[in-house]
C-alpha cells in the first residue's frame, strides 16, 4: 500500500509541475476507487496534498520568472471567499447526512468537466486568440472583473471537489489572457493560485475532521520529487500528448466513479 501511494503521489506530482493539471481531478478518484478512501477524506486530504505539491512546482517556476502575480491576486479575490462559504455549506451537508452520494456525483461531474477543458483547451486558444486581437481594447477593460468571477467559479469547485483549479483554471485564464499568458506563464500562473486556495480547503476539511495524515504523508513522499521533475522539464515535452494521455485517464476514472454511484 504504501510503495502503492508513493508511486501515485510522484505520477501525479508529475503531471502537475508538467502541465499544471491533474492533481484533484486524478489524485481524488484514486483515493476514491483504488484506495478505497471515503469522499470526504479523499477530498480534504487532496487538497492538503495539492497545497504542497504545488509549492514545490511552483519554486521551480518562481526562479524562472513565469508567475503573473497581478492575475493571481485577482483570482484570489473570488477564489478565497468562495472556497469559505463552500466549506459552511458542506458542513451543514454533512449535518444531514446527504454528503456521500452527492460528492461522488460532483467530483465525477467535476472530473468529466476537466476532461472537455483539456480536449477544448487548445482549439479555444485559436479562437480566444483572434478575439482579442479584434476587440483587445474591450475585453481589457472587463479582464480583471470576469478575473475575480472564475476565481469564485474555482473556489467553490476545488473546494467541494478537489477538483478544477487544474484543468478548469487553464481554460479560464486561456479564455482571459490568450495572448499575455504563454503556455508556461499559463502553468505558472494556475498552479501559483491554487496554492492558498488549496491550503485553505484543505484546512477547513481538516477542522471538519476529513484529512487522512497518514496517506497524505505517504502521497508527498513521491509528489514532491514529481512535481519538481515535471516543471523542470514543462518546456521540452509535448504537452498535446500528455494532455491527450490524461484525459482519456479521467475519463475513464470519471465515468467509472459516476456509474458507481447511479440507483
């Protein structure tokens, strides 16, 4: 079991220095299918174990200058106070004892809403691309505002789930800053937000008693070398063949955890 959760941790720390994406959506669905993790646990410990793999991934990016800080705070500013009242709402969830089911169903609904990010992301690129070039003067001016919304948009998400500051954040911000964010600087920049966000998750499932130390432990292990590998390597590998890989991998962990949860 443990050689078992060190190899998970360093694959997913891995793909998450490479490519910014697959720490929630493939971390949870792990713990919840083949570590036999109940949701709430698999959630909380995630987050936890997300917080600190990307702070490893991010040192590396840091020292090379690719982080947009001023983006990042403005995500923070919708990310931070949603993920707070996501957390008073699952603990009244739990209070009635409802959460199990609807939590499978939402982070398969969330793992199958990073699959399309990760297949549409380059095809909207393109696109978002030439809109700006046409209207760059326009969406300047609504840039920082529809920043702060997909920041809530993340905050809730990542904090019910665990998932989506990964895939959905890459999306988002391809969406907003097509041609300010480079495909590293886009890495960056998403891993760089979801730090707090997920410290701050993954306390709050930890005063709501849904964090597993001793898994967590373990995962960091072989995340920590993972993710300093992958952002050291984010600008010589294919990031359109990874991101092919990993998203027929959440497809299938997606819809094997929806089906499991149907009447």
């Amino acid at each position: 079991m443990s050689w078992s959760l060190i190899s998970a941790g360093f694959a997913t720390g891995f793909l998450v220095g490479l490519t910014g994406v697959g720490g929630g959506a493939l971390m949870t669905p792990l713990l919840l299918l083949v570590f036999g993790v109940a949701p709430q646990t698999a959630v909380g410990t995630d987050l936890l174990f997300a917080s600190v793999t990307k702070i490893a991934a991010t040192r590396v990016f840091q020292g090379n200058g690719f982080v947009d800080w001023e983006i990042v705070k403005r995500l923070w500013w919708g990310s931070l106070p949603a993920a707070a009242l996501t957390l008073l709402w699952i603990h009244n969830l739990s209070s009635n004892g409802q959460d199990v089911a609807f939590l499978k169903r939402a982070i398969a609904g969330a793992i199958l809403l990073a699959v399309m990010s990760l297949l549409l992301q380059p095809a909207l690129h393109v696109l978002s691309k030439r809109y700006f070039l046409v209207n760059g003067q326009e969406i300047r001016g609504l840039q920082g505002i529809w920043t702060i919304f997909a920041g809530a948009l993340l905050g809730t998400l990542m904090t019910l789930t665990s998932v989506g500051a990964g895939a959905l954040g890459v999306i988002l911000l391809t969406h907003l800053y097509p041609i300010r964010l480079t495909p590293p600087r886009l890495v960056a920049t998403d891993i760089a937000h979801a730090i707090p966000l997920a410290l701050f998750g993954g306390l709050g499932h930890m005063l709501l008693g849904n964090v597993d130390f001793s898994i967590l432990g373990t995962l960091l292990i072989g995340s920590v070398p993972g993710a300093f590998l992958g952002a050291l390597l984010t600008s010589h590998l294919s990031h359109t063949l990874l991101r092919s890989i990993l998203s027929m991998t959440l497809l299938i962990f997606g819809s094997k955890l929806w089906w499991s949860v149907l009447p």
